[in-house]
C-alpha cells in the first residue's frame, strides 16, 4: 500500500491559509488588548504564540502535533485567553479522537511484522559487516530523536507517524511563512 493513501488529506493551500490568517488576528487583536505597552521580546513571544495556536487550530486537531501545540498552549496559565480566544472554550471545541485509525494501525503492524521477519534472518546470517550497518542504526536512531524533539508531540510517536506528522508539520509552516510574507510585503508597501 502506497504511502500516500496513509495520508490524511489535507486541504488547499489558499483555504489553510485564509483560515491561519483568520485565527491568527484574532489571536494577535486579543494580545495587544491584553497589554498595551509590551516589549519587544513580549511581542515576539505573543506573535509566536498565536501563530502557533492559529494554524494547530486550522488542522482542527487533526493530527497529532496540533493535538500537541493546543494542549500545551491550554496549560500554560498566563496566555489562556488567547487560546479560547482563537478556540473557543473547550467545550464548544470538538472532540476529537487521539486512536490512529485501524486501517492505518493495520498496516504499521505489517510493517513491524516484516521488519522484525528482517531482523531475525540478519541475526542468523551473523554478517562480519556489523559495524558499518550498526553505525547506520545509532545514526538513524539519534536523528530519529533529534526529529521526534523538532515536532511537537512527537515524543509519543512511532517512526511512520512521525513521518506523516512531520510532513504535515512542515506543510503547515511553509503555510505560516507565506502568509507573514504576504502580510510583511503588504505592510512595506503600504508604508511607502
């Protein structure tokens, strides 16, 4: 089974945006009400904040690291506001389910399954080239780390959700990036 038919579909660009773009000033309107006079660093870290909290909201938590960035975001007791703000509260907030689909689950187990079918003839082989292939596992293994600390959430996941979060991930913030562009580039030449 192709990758790709595991995963989620996601929307169009121009409709994400919009959505990130709405949520965003909203966010960004209620942090500037909440404090007037705020320093330069208090700015970056409310921009960031509800960006975050923007595009985690247009996923509709439907992947693991939205789920992530909104439950962090609903701890954190100073910057609630902005949250169900952006959210709404939670209980106009829609529920959803944190399981991996069955048919997804289905095929990580296959994949586990050959994997470890893998594994024990490699072991009986007893290869002399160990060495090499177990430099390739510790590197793996450590840039699988380094990665499941880049994506929010991704310390609860296994190597192919992390994959597909990832992707996603990356996706949605390409989608940020766009529209801060768009909107610094409107702002310059508005001030020109």
């Amino acid at each position: 089974m192709p990758l790709s038919s595991l995963k989620p579909k996601m929307r169009p660009h121009s409709s994400l945006k919009q959505e990130f773009l709405k949520k965003w000033i909203m966010g960004l309107q209620r942090c500037s009400f909440s404090k007037k006079n705020m320093s330069i660093l208090e700015r970056k870290k409310a921009i960031k904040f509800s960006a975050d909290i923007a595009m985690a909201s247009a996923r509709n938590g439907t992947t693991c690291w939205s789920r992530s960035l909104i439950s962090n975001a609903s701890k954190e007791g100073s910057d609630i506001h902005v949250v169900e703000q952006i959210l709404g509260s939670e209980s106009d907030r829609p529920a959803v389910e944190n399981k991996v689909p069955t048919r997804r689950a289905s095929v990580c187990k296959k994949i586990v399954k050959r994997s470890c079918r893998i594994r024990r003839r490699r072991r009986r082989r007893k290869c002399v080239a160990s060495a090499p292939s177990s430099i390739a596992k510790h590197l793996v293994r450590k840039r699988r780390e380094v990665l499941k600390s880049l994506i929010p959430g991704g310390e609860f996941m296994n190597e192919i959700c992390l994959i597909e979060e990832t992707l996603d991930y990356i996706t949605s913030l390409r989608v940020q990036v766009d529209v801060m562009r768009s909107l610094a580039s409107a702002s310059v030449r508005a001030s020109e």
